[in-house]
C-alpha cells in the first residue's frame, strides 16, 4: 500500500440486511488500492460503520461507488432507526493517516460532494474541516431535522446544499461528507472491579470534566461537597478562588487555569448568557479533545477508563495514560496496562515510543520497530490481548516485503552471485550506503549520554536522527534498484511490428532509462548523507568506536560511487540531450565532494588512530 494513506468511515443507514451490506463493502473492495478494515453493523440503530483505507484517489473511488451502490439498494423511505440520519449514506469523512494534509482530505471532500450531487442528484452538505461556512462545521448542527426534516430544511435559502439540487431526494436523502481527524479509541485498564474507581479518573481527565467540589475526604474527587453559583459568590472549580462576579471568575478561570469558563459550562449543557445562579459550577478536565467514562469489562473481569481521542495531535494517548498512572496511584489503585481498540495511525505510536526512549535517557534514533515496541511496553499494550503491529498500526513505513532487503546476508549474496543481470551493481550501492548510515548511527547512540558536552551530544543526536532516515531509505533502494532496471527490461519487451509499436516501446525504454538514472543517483546522494553522519560521529562519538565511523564513510563512498557509475552507464542510451547535460555535471560534482570527504575523513580517523596507538 501506498505510504500516502487515507482513512474513509461512511456511515450508511442499514444495520439489519447484511446483504444490501454486502453489496455497498463489495463496490468499495471493487477499488484496487483500497484495503477494507472494519464492517460494524448495528441492529437497534438500523446503522453500519464501515472503515476502509488506501491512497488518496482510490479512497475517493470507493467511496463515490459505494454511496452510489447506496442509492440503489438503501431506500430512506422505510427507515427507522435509533441513530440520529439524514441519508442511505448519511455521514462520510476523510481522515488523514500518514503522507496526506487535512487541506487533502478537505479536498476530496469536496470532490466526492460535486461528484455526487452531479452524477446521483443527490443534496450535499459539508462539515468539520471541509465546511463551506462556520455555521455549518458542526455535524450535530448540519444534521438537525434528520431525514424527516430534510425536505422543509432544503426549502430554506440559508440550508442551500453545497452541492447537487436543492430538492428531496426522497429514496436516499442528503449526504454530509467532509474531513477530520483521526479518532483513537483507547482503554486503561486498572486492577479494580468498581466501576466508580475508573469514572473518578476518567472525569478528571475528560475535556468536559466534572461537577466541581471542595473539602475532599481521601484522593477521591467525589467525596466532597457540589458547588453552586450564587449571587455574589461564583466559586472556581479548579482552585479555591471565589469571584463576587461571574466575570470575575471568568477572567481567573482564563488567566490561572487557561480555559474558558463559558466554553466548559455548554459542554455541560449550561449557556451563561442565561444565567448561571443557582447551577453547579464545573472543574476542567486535563486534556483537550478528550472524552472519557468508566465501565467494568466482564471479560476481563477489571474496569477501564475508556477513552477516545478526538484529536491525538492535541492529546496523545501517552499524555493521557501517565496522567491515569498518577491520578490511580494516589487512589491505592495501579494501572495494568492499556489497549487501542481499532487502528492507531504510525506517527501516534512513534511518537509515544521516542518519548519513552527520551524519557530513558536513550536515543530515540533508533530502528522504528524499536521505537514502536518501546511505544507498547512503555503504554502496557500487550495487557488484555496482543498487540500486533501490522494488523493494528496504520501507515507504517513502507518496505518491500519478501523483496532484497530482507534476505539472509547467505541468501543475497547467493542471489546477487548468479548469471542474471539483477540484482547488479546499483541494488548493492544501495546496500553498501545503509550499512554505511547504519554505522553511523551505531556510533552515535553508543555515545549518548556520554559526550563531552551538551553541544556534542546534540550533534550526536542529529547524527542518529540523520542516519536512521538515510538508513531505511537506502534499504528501499536495494529493492528499487532491481525494480527500475526490470521496468526497462520490461520495455524492451513490448512488441515492435509496426511504427506505432515502435514509437511507443522507445518511448517506454526511455522512460525506463530516466527512471534507472533517477534511482541510482538518489542512491548516491542518500550515500553522500551516510558518508557526513560518519564523518560526524567520528568527530563526536565515543574514541573507541572510531574505526567503525571509518568503516561506515568508507563504505558508504562506495555507495556514492556505485550510484554514479550506475547513472553514467544509462545516460548513454538516453536521447533527451537536455536531459544527459543536467545529470553529468551533477554526478560530477558529487563525486567530487565525496572525494573531498572520504580523503578529509580518512585523514583525520587516521591520525586520531596513530595517536592512540602511541599512547
């Protein structure tokens, strides 16, 4: 799959024909590039939730086929359901997972949306990151009046769609289609079977909060007594202050805890524009884009804290579990570990790792298997049920499975030893250039937390960042090396009887040319970065480590030189002139700065090793 991915999660308005369901997962599985997740049908709320992925376009695809497969076999008109609706497809958002902006997802949005109300005639609205006007961001907001209410709410010059007709469309409804963020849904679990323990801790942590209290018996929050506003006494709910104004505890509230008071009262459903005498006043939550209960968990015979993230670049779900260890810990209780329910995007996970890793003291410019596994021992994941990274983390860093790289040292030199023309010369530049990074970041992890200086162990750091990044783009090469020379062999191939034939094989052998000049050449510029990481944890690393930052930019110059000579050898069956007189002049100087390093490098880790023979 494509590292450039996309979530889509439509809603569609059938919960109990699980064959109209079929229909609609089958149009989307009908998308090459589109993985189907998760079909979620639900009976009471005659609703299902399907969660697919894949690149961009085909995202879009499979979304446009199956709302269409919708209008056919979904008709609105005897629907009865629990859920709030107001369409056969009734919500349908894009959510950034890795490679893709929200600006992205807003856009396919608005593609799907013209797309469809062009093609089916079909009412379109937009919501959240897409909306066309601020009133209209709020799902809930666009939503209100349903199905039921729709044909009076088209009538109305303020409810126009964005786009398709302003008329019922009877059979299916509107749809509402937009872009938001990935949701994470993410339990705690405690060693407790009260359900009452994990609500105190999820109403501390939430957003919305809790109905304030003071004069507290034990770490419990709910042992003290409720406060109320009243006339010339407006209590804060997360400290001792009392204003003789609302105003004044407004400002306070602002100022000494950094919330808006009138914001956390209408998530408690209370507006202060009306009047607050005689309402409880509230405490804030901890966290931002955070919601969360308590609820005792048979199967697991513990309560959990669960939770879902409306926003982890807000709030991560590390954030939020160390909170949980301190709040239980001052309770007598201990948190035995956690679990994301569904699918958490790469980057969320990574995240957490490097922070455990930090928080350690260690690089986290580590492999980034070892950075996720520091990400599921650190949040306890394996706790209630195993956590497998490739059915649970979406958007991990592309490899190419089963491919070169992940050969036995045996198995490719074997491979690269026999009478076929690839894997050659470039797929082992590429190798060459990773091992060189990989030494690299050896010698610069080995020495964090033991350089000279602050400055020294920064360096280090972004020596272990660099050579990581050079590393695992230099192991995609060794596959894409191979994969570029076949796709001119492949050219080559294509049948040449008569001039159209001709013109469109040479067309494609020079296409794949280009394409075996462009490898190689990132090859050796991702090679040139290897050789300065070494070169810099020469500099900087441990003294008796040096022979292997030697060893890493004397190997990864023959990366640089490798590549170059694989470009130099293709430009010469290229015809583009243009073309062939922009990449020499650049292979040429690249060789010359890697000359310039290797001779500066070797010289220096020369002379570092003679003086330490002497002492």
């Amino acid at each position: 799959m494509s590292n450039r991915i996309v979530e889509c999660v439509p809603n569609f308005s059938e919960g109990r024909d699980m064959a109209k369901m079929r229909q609609i997962t089958g149009a989307i599985e009908s998308v090459s590039g589109v993985s189907l997740l998760d079909v979620d049908p639900g009976a009471d709320t005659n609703r299902t939730v399907v969660t697919f992925v894949g690149d961009p376009e085909s995202t879009l695809e499979a979304a446009y086929r199956s709302i269409a497969m919708a209008a056919t076999v979904i008709d609105m008109r005897g629907h009865s359901g629990a859920h709030p609706r107001m369409g056969a497809c009734d919500v349908c958002p894009f959510i950034p997972v890795e490679g893709v902006s929200m600006d992205e997802c807003a856009e396919l949005a608005r593609r799907l949306g013209e797309r469809v109300g062009r093609e089916l005639e079909i009412p379109v609205y937009l919501y959240e990151h897409a909306a066309s006007r601020p009133g209209r961001s709020n799902l809930a907001v666009v939503r209100k009046g349903e199905y039921e209410g729709l044909e009076k709410k088209l009538k109305q010059p303020e409810w126009k769609p964005d786009y398709g007709p302003a008329r019922f469309n009877p059979g299916f409804g509107a749809l509402i289609t937009g872009a938001r963020e990935f949701l994470i849904a993410y339990n705690i679990t405690l060693n407790s079977t009260d359900k009452a323990h994990a609500t105190d801790i999820a109403l501390e942590l939430r957003e919305k909060g809790r109905v304030a209290r003071r004069g507290q018996r034990n770490a419990y929050y709910s042992s003290g007594k409720e406060l109320r506003y009243a006339e010339g006494l407006f209590p804060c709910g997360n400290c001792g202050f009392d204003g003789k104004r609302f105003e004044d505890t407004e400002q306070h509230c602002s100022e000494a805890h950094g919330y808006g008071l009138r914001e956390l009262l209408a998530l408690n459903d209370i507006d202060a524009a009306a009047g607050v005498v005689g309402q409880k006043a509230y405490r804030a939550g901890l966290f931002r884009q955070c919601k969360a209960i308590g609820w005792y968990v048979q199967a697991y015979g513990r309560v959990q804290i669960s939770i879902n993230l409306t926003n982890w670049r807000v709030t991560s779900a590390r954030d939020v579990l160390e909170a949980a260890r301190s709040l239980a810990g001052a309770r007598g209780l201990v948190v035995t570990g956690s679990e994301i329910v569904g699918l958490v995007p790469y980057q969320a996970l990574y995240q957490a790792g490097r922070a455990y890793l930090e928080a350690q003291g260690r690089s986290p410019f580590v492999p980034v298997r070892d950075v996720l596994q520091a990400a599921v021992f650190g949040m306890g994941l394996n706790d209630v049920a195993p956590f497998e990274l490739e059915k649970k983390v979406l958007g991990l860093p592309a490899v190419h499975a089963g491919g070169l790289a992940d050969m036995s040292v045996r198995a490719l030199a074997d491979e690269v030893s026999r009478a076929t023309p690839a894997p050659g010369g470039g797929s082992i530049a590429a190798l060459a250039g990773s091992l060189g990074a990989a030494l690299a970041s050896m010698v610069a992890n080995l020495t964090q937390g033991k350089a000279g200086s602050d400055a020294a162990g920064l360096q280090l750091l972004g020596t272990a960042e660099k050579a990581q990044r050079v590393k695992d783009a230099l192991l995609l090469a060794v596959d894409e090396d191979t994969s570029a020379f076949s796709a001119y062999m492949d050219a080559r191939r294509l049948p040449a009887g008569t001039a159209g034939d001709k013109a469109l094989r040479e067309a494609r052998m020079q296409q794949g040319l280009k394409l075996a000049v462009e490898v190689p050449l990132r090859t050796a510029r991702l090679s040139y970065e290897a050789m300065e990481a070494a070169e810099s944890a020469l500099q900087h690393g441990n003294p008796n480590s040096i022979t292997d930052a030697m060893v890493g930019f004397t190997i990864a110059y023959a990366g640089v030189r490798g590549g170059i000579w694989n470009v130099l050898i293709n430009l010469k069956d290229i015809s583009d002139a243009a073309y062939v007189a922009e990449m020499r002049p650049a292979c040429r100087r690249l060789r010359e700065q890697a000359d310039a390093l290797l001779a500066r490098a070797a010289s220096a880790g020369d002379a570092r090793l003679e003086a330490m023979l002497h002492n």
